[in-house]
C-alpha cells in the first residue's frame, strides 16, 4: 500500500513540477514573507519582543490568506482534470485503490507545500536572525508556524479534492475552490467582526465568539500562532479577542480539519464515475 501511495505521489509531484507549481509557490512565499519580516518588525522596539517572535505574528497573517489559497489552486482540478482529460478511467485499471490515489496526491502536494513554507520562512527567520541575535528566542514559535502551517494546507487540500471530485469540471472546481477561500479565509472574519460590534461585549462576544472561531480552519490556525506572549502583543482583531480560548483547543482544531476534510474528499471521490 504504501509504495503504491507513493508511487502516485512521485507522479504528482513531477507533474507539479513540469506545470512550475514548485517554483510558483517557493516564490510566493518566499517574497511575501521577505516584505513582511521587513515591514513587520518595525514595532520590535516598542513592545519589548525579539525581532523573530513579532516576524511570526506578520508570518501568521500571511499564511492565513496564501497558504489556503495556494493548496487551493493545486487540488481544485486534481480529479476534475482526471475526469476532462479522460485519464481517470485508466488510472483506476491500475491496481491501485481511489483512497490510495487521494493520499498519494496529498503527499506530493503537501512536499510541495512544505517546501514554500520552509523556505519563505525560512528567509524571514534568516532576515530577523540578521539584524537581531536575540531571535532565538522566537525559534520555538517559528517551528510551530511551520508544521501548523502544513496542517492547515492539509485541510484545503482535502477541501480542493472534495470540490474537484463534486463538479467534475476544472471550471466549475476553479470557482467553487475561489468563493470556499472568500466564504472561510475572509468573510468569514468580516461576518464575525460585525457580531462582535453589534454585541458590544454581550454573549457572543463572551460565550459563543471563541467557539465560532474554533469551527474556521483558518481562524484555529491564528488563534494557535498568536497565543505566544510575544506574537499576541502584536496582534489584535479576532485573534485578541478570543485569547481566553485554550490553547489545546486551538491544536485540536487545527489537528482534526485535516482527517475532516480528507474524508469528505474520500466520499466525494468514491461517488465519481470515470
């Protein structure tokens, strides 16, 4: 099983690579996190924190927005295209089951994945290491920006193949994957935000806001990221407003989207008909 997995995820990755997805997202994340480490750690000097710590919480906020909608653009069409290609059928004549399939594309796009991250973090940390040797201090925070960050590409991963394994078109994939990162990773916060005004400190605010926070892949990943003391000092918004939250809970949440959404792929995928 496992050699089959990663014979598939071999294939991927290769055809990731052709297509430039490699270079694509290295670069991406290699250049916003060079402008955010930069701009960023202006306000080291006024809150107290090592230049890497406050870089984290700028770091954070990037991988919130790109790191979903990268993981997006490459699984909308990994069944979808199958399917329009008419590659699909011949691929499932191989001795090689459809859950084994959906793995060994989660691999080689999660190594892809991985490696942008490793690198555009791994430039900042570099850039904040630079001008501040106190920074190692911030390492603890910046390995758990790292790994979390993968977790969190997991989750739409899995939501990109369920997608792509509903519409069984790349068009129609493209556009449910586009409005799935609008829904979760923006209006999401913006429809929060709006409650939290207009409670003006009542029970939602108090009893039910940590919760919805909680249910947003995206928003466990920041509220799991900012809860060092030296990255929650830089932030605000949501993020400040549910520090009551735990930080087990934040962990969970951001530990279990990613079997959540890879068994709704799986459901999906076992209802496409070559």
């Amino acid at each position: 099983m496992i050699a089959r997995i990663l014979a598939t995820a071999a294939s991927e990755f290769r055809i990731a690579f052709r297509n430039r997805w490699v270079a694509i997202a290295s670069s991406l994340m290699v250049l916003f996190a060079l402008v955010l480490a930069a701009a960023g750690a202006a306000p080291t000097g006024d809150i107290g924190a090592d230049r890497l710590s406050v870089t984290v919480a700028s770091l954070t906020s990037l991988a919130v927005y790109l790191v979903p909608l990268l993981a997006l653009l490459m699984s909308f069409d990994a069944i979808a295209g199958e399917v329009e290609r008419g590659t699909l059928p011949l691929l499932l004549t191989y001795p090689v089951s459809r859950l084994q399939i959906l793995l060994g594309k989660l691999l080689a796009h999660l190594a892809i994945l991985a490696l942008a991250v490793a690198l555009g973090y791994g430039a900042a940390g570099a850039a904040a290491f630079w001008t501040d040797p106190a920074s190692v201090a911030g390492l603890p925070a910046l390995w758990r920006l790292v790994w979390s960050s993968v977790l969190l590409g997991a989750t739409f991963l899995g939501a990109g193949y369920a997608l792509s394994s509903l519409a069984r078109r790349p068009s129609g994939a493209a556009g449910l994957a586009i409005g799935l990162w609008l829904g979760v990773v923006v209006l999401y916060d913006l429809g929060l935000l709006a409650l939290i005004v207009a409670d003006d400190g009542g029970r939602f605010t108090t009893d039910f806001l940590p919760a919805a926070l909680l249910a947003n892949p995206a928003d466990a990943f920041r509220l799991f990221n900012l809860s060092a003391a030296e990255a929650g000092a830089a932030s605000g918004g949501v993020g400040g407003a549910a520090a009551s939250v735990p930080l087990w809970q934040s962990a969970g949440s951001i530990l279990s989207w990613p079997l959540a959404a890879m068994a709704l792929a799986w459901a999906a995928f076992r209802k496409v008909t070559p």
